[in-house]
C-alpha cells in the first residue's frame, strides 16, 4: 500500500471550550492488486458538543477475493468494484451523554467478477439511517475511561430509488478501564451488525479489520456479523504505545453454508504514535492472525 493522509485538527469556534476538537483529512491510497481510493473525511463538533456532524466521500476501485464453494473446484475468485459513495449525517444531544439523529449514504457499485463466476452487476443504494448513541466517554479520540453505546437502523426503501429492500442494524458497546495508574486502557467491545432482506453483495460483512483483525483473505463473508473483543493499551511515553488484543467472531447468511454460526478466533499486537500536540489521537500499524488467516492494518486512531 502506498499513499498520503493530511489531516488536521480544529476548533470550529475558539471560544467553545466544551467541544472536542473538529477532525478533517484527505486519503489517497493505491495498493499493489490495483486498488485504488480518494476519500475526505470530516466530523465536526459544534455548540459545546451539542450537535456532532459528519461528511465522507469516497470513490475508486476496490480488488479483491471472495470463496465459491459450489463450483467443480471450491476456490477463490478476483472481483473488483468500482465505487462511490457519499454519506452525511448529524446528531444532535438529548439529554446528557445521549444524542440522537439521522444519515443518509449514497452509494454506487460496478462490479466485474474473475471468469464470470458471477454475473456483473450495477448496483445503487441509498440509505437512511436513525442512529442513537449514549457517550459517557471522556474523550472522543482516545478514551481512558467510561462507555459507547451505538444503536442504528439504517433502511433501503423501494420508494427512495432502491432496486432490492433491505435493513440493517447494528449494535455496539464500547467499554474503557483505565489501569496502570491511568497510564494504560483495557478497552472491550461488543459488536452485532445484522442484515435483514436482500442484502447485496458489496454491502456484505467480510470478516476483517475492526472486526475481528486477522483475516484478510476476503473468505468469510455474509449478511451478518457478532463478536467480542478486548484490547490492552499501553503507553511508554507520551507519544508512543503498543497494543494486544484478541477476540472471537461469528458470521451467518453466508453463500457457503458450512461458514455460517462456526467461531472465528483472531489475535496481534500493534504500535501506536501520537503526531498531534494537543490531543491524544494515534495512528499506527496492526499486525494480527487468525483462522489460517492474517493481517497487517494501517490504522488512523484505535480500532475502536
């Protein structure tokens, strides 16, 4: 993989003192299987952390992998996508530590399959999202201490210009402990994302990534995923850390029937540096292993 991440860090109103900082950036990325991506990413919090906004838009060329099982000889095959998308969204706080609001995504999809194992398919969604978060976190970036809660319903409806109906629902909780005289996070997640009705392919979950690091190959795919993690955070200096963590994962409404509800376990370790002054926001590199699998992950901020 080879690219460039500018990004920066702001306030949008000086004065506001209760806000976190604004984040905004660029990603141009190109890797060697001729994937290729331009994205800018933008979430702003604004009016003393009263309404928290957020712009993503993305298009290029995703290449990878994907198992067929019922065929002469089980195997994996190339696809690639080309893709656009743009989402929007805004919350707005409740009460204390609840907000709530709505999203839209739009996305486009060309995708163009090895030996026509599949027939191409253009595809164009979009998507509406209620979403309710519970945020007792004490920073935004890096917690050390306190929790996430993330419900959100996002629909494809037929009259909003969508060619297959589906659903999707996801759910997340993010725990933060603070250890080793608040120096060091022991950070755990429960994660659940479940599609209902016809779910395409592009919009599958591929095991992998946030969830659960280790697998790479594009194997384990379908309609939806649960898992449970935990990570250790350990920080030896004031810009640098390392982190551990493993978890276990489970997929279903996958096309191979024998991947569906098994135990896929992953584990690694990570370093982390801080390239900001005034708030801990990390990048870094994940590497990780896991059922006959592995992974190495460029990460911007935590895997969760």
């Amino acid at each position: 993989m080879f690219g460039a991440i500018p990004m920066m860090m702001y306030k949008v109103n000086k004065q506001d003192t209760v806000s976190p900082q604004s984040l905004s950036g660029l990603m141009a990325i190109y890797t060697t299987n001729d994937s290729y991506f331009i994205a800018v990413f933008n979430r702003w919090y604004v009016a003393e952390d009263k309404w928290r906004l957020k712009l993503f838009a993305l298009t290029g060329n995703y290449t990878s992998q994907f198992f067929v099982d019922d065929v002469d000889e089980p195997d994996f095959y190339d696809y690639g996508t080309k893709t656009s998308i743009i989402s929007i969204g805004v919350q707005h706080k409740i009460i204390k530590g609840f907000y709530g609001g709505v999203s839209y995504t739009y996305a486009h999809y060309n995708t163009v399959y090895q030996n026509n194992i599949a027939p191409s398919s253009v595809t164009y969604t979009n998507g509406l999202a209620l979403d309710l978060l519970r945020d007792t976190r004490n920073a935004v970036y890096y917690p050390t201490q306190g929790d996430e809660f993330k419900l959100s319903w996002t629909t494809y409806p037929e009259w909003f210009g969508n060619a297959v109906v589906a659903n999707r629902i996801s759910l997340e909780l993010n725990q933060y402990i603070p250890t080793r005289d608040n120096n060091d996070v022991i950070a755990v997640r429960l994660f659940g994302k479940f599609g209902l009705g016809n779910i395409p392919f592009e919009q599958q979950t591929t095991l992998g990534g946030t969830d659960i690091r280790g697998y790479s190959d594009g194997k384990y795919r379908g309609d939806g995923l649960m898992d449970i993690q935990g990570e250790y955070r350990y920080n030896f200096g004031k810009k640098v850390g390392l982190v551990g963590f493993a978890g276990l994962a489970t997929i279903y409404g996958s096309d191979t029937e024998s991947f569906n509800w098994k135990l896929y376990p992953g584990a690694g370790g990570g370093f982390r540096y801080n390239p900001f002054k005034k708030t801990k926001f990390n990048v870094g590199v994940d590497g990780a292993v896991g059922k006959g699998d592995y992974g190495i992950y460029f990460r911007i901020g935590e895997a969760f």
